[in-house]
C-alpha cells in the first residue's frame, strides 16, 4: 500500500486517490515561528495578533472571534479609515525576520515521510479586513470604498506572496499552504461575483500562481455558502477547496469542476442536525451522503466534533469503505 503522502499527492494531482484520505491522519502541520504575527492566540486563549487585532475565544464553538479592544472599546480601525489604510497597518518584512534560526525549532515532531507537511497561512483579504474594522464595517467598505479595499487587498496579497517564496526556501519539506478566507454564511456569499472579481480576483490571482510557481499547493479554507463564485474562483486558479460546507450543492459542483477542484468536507447537511439523534441513525445519513459524493475521489470527507456523533458516524463510514477506490465504478468522477 502506498503511503498516506503518496495517496495525498495523487489526490491533489487530480487523480482519483488509492484509498480514502483521513484529514486528521494523514497531514502534518507546521507552526512556523513567523506566522505568529498573523496569527489569533492558542486555542482556549484571548490576545492580541501582529495586527493589533484583539481576539475572543469562545468555548461552546471552540473558535476565536475578533472583537473590539477591551481596553479602549474600539476596533483597530474604521470603514472611514481604509483611505488610509497604511497609518493603521504596516506588514513585517520577510528579509528582516532570521527564518534559519527557527526552522530546526519548528520542524520538530513533523512527520515529513509519511505525512503532507502543511501550514497555515491564517487570515486572507475578507476575514483581516473585518478582522480589523467589525464586520458591518468591512462589508461595507467593499461597496462604499472599493478603491482603497482593492489596494489593501492588492498590499495583503503581495505580503503573503513573499512568505510564500520564504517558506518554500526555508521549509523545504512543505508542501500546502492552506488560507483561510470565509467568504459565505449559512445563506449566500457574503458579496457579489461581481465585487469578487472586482476587489478579490487580483490577489487571489497572484497567490494561485506564486504558489504553483513555487511548486506549493495552495488550499482555500472557506466556510459557507459561496457555491455562487465558485467558477470565477476556479477561472482564476483556485484547485483546492476545504470546509465545502454541504450548505453548497456539492454534486452539483463535483460534477462541474471534480476534475479540476479538491474538497475536504461534504458530509454536514441539515439532517444531523435532527433532534434526537444517536449513532446508528447519524451512520445512516453518513453513509448516504458519502454514496453520493465519493466517486471520482476528488472530496476528503470529514466530520467536526461539535455536532454529537457526527465525527465518530464519519469515521466509521470511512474505515467501513477501506477499500472504496479498488472498485473501477468508484473511481468514476460522475458527469
């Protein structure tokens, strides 16, 4: 049997993997020392980042929110500020920061021959800028200051570009990079196709080709329901998609863009929700949902621990499915 990096690299090559992907099992993450500065606090912690963003973690969701400064009441900036966006924000130089004297340090305990290495490159253009401003603020700075949000977004992209280029030098053995950006909620997208293509498309763009030119797998972690920017996305490069929340019509897109387009999700519908729900009956919606998404092989099923039962019935279901992808007819992409 091949490794669980070998059967990874088939999967993001677009081709149908030997055996199903554990995305819990088969990656193997490294916290880069330079990272931190884009980063929220430890998990269970409140803090500040690089930025000056003070986040809340918040038990019940074991997830952390940004928030207004407890000590001054206010938000790193204002939608009015954006005009001038540079007073409030400054990105650390990559050459200024000594990479060779944390790699050893950060490499510890990875598993580089049986495992994808990755890292994460925390916030991307929607999330840092709401990050920084509220919510309210942020989506409406797309509308009332599209100018000025582009050039941010344009600056954030040419920033993390250049980490990129510092990571592929200096961590060799990493291999994705997985940005989070969440660009829909339980309904739609949080904007328009058309204000994607407009502010969001040219730094994505550059991102999506500065990380194959390195010979990196950039992977979008995006939550929500955003199925609608799905083929511009795609259009400008995006191949690899995580948290494909079920809210998306995922056969719909499987067969539009399997050939083309990773996931990593794909099992959370409505129905796990059910009052009264066990083990048994979650099995029984899992087992039908995996029987519509897994041919082709181009979806990584994967269930979270705050729904009851629903990573345990997702487990199950795989390891029932061991030798899934040795069938011909499964390995068939469905059109």
């Amino acid at each position: 049997m091949i490794s669980y990096k070998e059967n990874l690299h088939k999967f993001y090559r677009h081709e149908c993997p030997d055996f199903i992907p554990d995305m819990r099992r088969d990656f193997s993450r490294v916290n880069y020392a330079f990272g931190k500065y884009e980063s929220h606090p430890p998990m269970g912690e409140n803090g500040y980042d690089g930025y000056g963003v003070y986040w809340f973690f918040e038990p019940k969701n074991r997830a952390h929110m940004p928030l207004q400064d407890p000590k001054t009441g206010k938000y790193v900036m204002t939608m009015d500020d954006i005009e001038n966006w540079r007073d409030f924000i400054h990105f650390p130089d990559p050459d200024d920061f000594d990479w060779e004297a944390h790699v050893e340090e950060d490499m510890q305990g990875v598993d580089t021959e049986n495992k994808l290495v990755t890292v994460s490159f925390s916030h991307g253009m929607f999330e840092r800028l709401h990050s920084l401003m509220g919510m309210e603020d942020g989506a409406m700075c797309l509308l009332a200051y599209p100018d000025e949000t582009l050039d941010f977004f344009n600056a954030l992209a040419d920033f993390k570009c250049k980490v990129m280029e510092k990571i592929a030098k200096y961590y060799p053995k990493v291999e994705l990079i997985e940005l989070s950006d969440d660009w829909g909620h339980q309904n739609s997208a949080f904007f328009s196709v058309d204000t994607w293509n407009e502010l969001f498309r040219p730094g994505m763009t550059k991102m999506f080709k500065t990380a194959k030119d390195l010979g990196l797998i950039l992977q979008l972690h995006s939550c929500g329901r955003w199925e609608k920017i799905i083929p511009a996305a795609v259009d400008a490069g995006l191949e690899h998609w995580t948290s494909s929340q079920a809210v998306n019509d995922i056969p719909t897109i499987i067969k539009k863009f399997g050939d083309r387009l990773t996931m990593i999700g794909g099992c959370d519908v409505p129905e796990i929700q059910l009052p009264g729900m066990n083990l048994e009956w979650m099995r029984q919606i899992v087992s039908k949902r995996l029987d519509l998404i897994l041919p082709g092989g181009c979806i990584i099923p994967f269930g979270n621990s705050s729904t009851p039962f629903f990573r345990a019935a997702v487990e199950a279901e795989v390891a029932e499915r061991a030798d899934y992808y040795q069938k011909p007819e499964n390995r068939i992409l469905p059109h």
